[in-house]
C-alpha cells in the first residue's frame, strides 16, 4: 500500500490496518492515531514525526524503524519487536511496553555525564567533610559544604540530553533493554517490574535514582 493511500483511507474513518506490511516505507508525519496496527511490518520503515498514539500495535515488527519525534503517548506495543529502533525524541508516556524487544534501541543520543560511581564518590567525600566541620565545631562552613553538595547533585540531575526519549508511566514490565541506549536517562515513573535492563540487569528499585552510564 502506498503511503498516500493509506493516509486518505484513515482520513475516511478507517481505523483497521492490522497486518499491515510498509517494510522500509516512508510514513514520516503520518497521522494514524487510535488505528489498529497489530502485527504490521513496519521494519526499516520511517516513521519520524508520526502520530501513533492509542494506536495498537501490538505484535508489530519495527526492527530497526525510525520513530525519531514521533508521538506514541498511551500506545500498545505490547510484544511489539522494537530492535535497532531509534526513539530519539520520541514520546513514550504512558505506553504498553510488556515484553516488548528493545534491545539495542536508540532511546537517548549519548551526552558526556558524570559516571554513576563518581557520584556516589563526590557524594561520600562530601558527607565526610560535612561531618568532620560539623565536629569541630565549624557549622557555617559545613552548611556551606551542604549547600555545594546539593548544587553539584541538582546539576547531575539536570544534566541529562534533552534527546531522551519519554518514558514516564511507560510499562516496561517484562521488556528487554539489553544493550539499549539510555544515557542520562532515569527510569523513575516507569513500570519496569521483570525488564531486564541495558547492562543485562534485572530491574531494581534503587536503580531508578542513577543515570545510565
């Protein structure tokens, strides 16, 4: 099906494209929100800038597709083969994830950030100088140190690529990350109970608070 086809048959109220095959097609910008695309091929095909959301697409192979800006806010891509996709800019919030393959998907461009294990160093180093000018009696100077702490913490945070995909409230349960790219990225607000995460990890809580490396 050309893509201008399929556009003007949406536009008509159609909704059904189940089984869809675009492999390698360029449906960039398409608006195809709230249509049932389970178990399409759209592998290779570009999807940047496309409105794919409520869209259900679950079972759908997108290995290695483009979605870069693309919107799939509360879409179902349950099972849904997202290998070698680059989701740069993309808008996940709230999407179905559940055991959907991820590895080595693009969902952040990599950006320069203080390593995980430098952080919790800087961090250690601090509360010793704290507690030690906080023992001698020094309290202005270890409020100063606290407020120095915070600041470099803040920075860390905030520090992140503004590239990164959005992945508040997405579901994750049961998803392979495994060699995925989330550099800079925090999985807080993500339902990521049985993922298993881009340095082969299973999901824990506390990892939520630490960038990826």
């Amino acid at each position: 099906m050309h893509p201008q086809t399929l556009s003007q048959r949406y536009a008509q109220g159609e909704k059904d494209f189940s089984r869809l095959d675009m492999a390698g097609a360029d449906l960039s910008g398409i608006i195809l929100a709230g249509a049932d695309l389970r178990g399409s091929n759209l592998q290779a095909a570009n999807l940047n800038g496309a409105n794919l959301s409520r869209c259900r697409l679950s079972g759908a192979n997108l290995r290695g597709a483009s979605l870069r800006m693309a919107n799939l806010r509360r879409t179902n891509l349950h099972q849904s083969n997202l290998s070698l996709c680059s989701l740069v800019w993309c808008d996940l919030s709230g999407a179905d994830l559940r055991e959907a393959d991820l590895r080595n998907a693009i969902l952040d461009q990599p950006r320069p950030h203080p390593p995980r294990w430098l952080m919790i160093l800087i961090n250690l180093l601090f509360l010793v100088a704290i507690g030690v000018l906080v023992f001698l009696g020094r309290w202005g100077a270890g409020l100063g140190f606290l407020g120095l702490a915070v600041l470099v913490n803040l920075a860390a945070i905030l520090w992140r690529s503004p590239t990164a995909a959005k992945l508040r409230g997405a579901d994750l349960r049961g998803a392979d990350l495994t060699g995925a790219q989330l550099q800079g990225m925090y999985l807080l607000r993500a339902h990521c109970q049985g993922a298993t995460l881009p340095n082969g990890w299973r999901y824990q809580f506390w990892l939520n608070w630490f960038p990826w490396d």
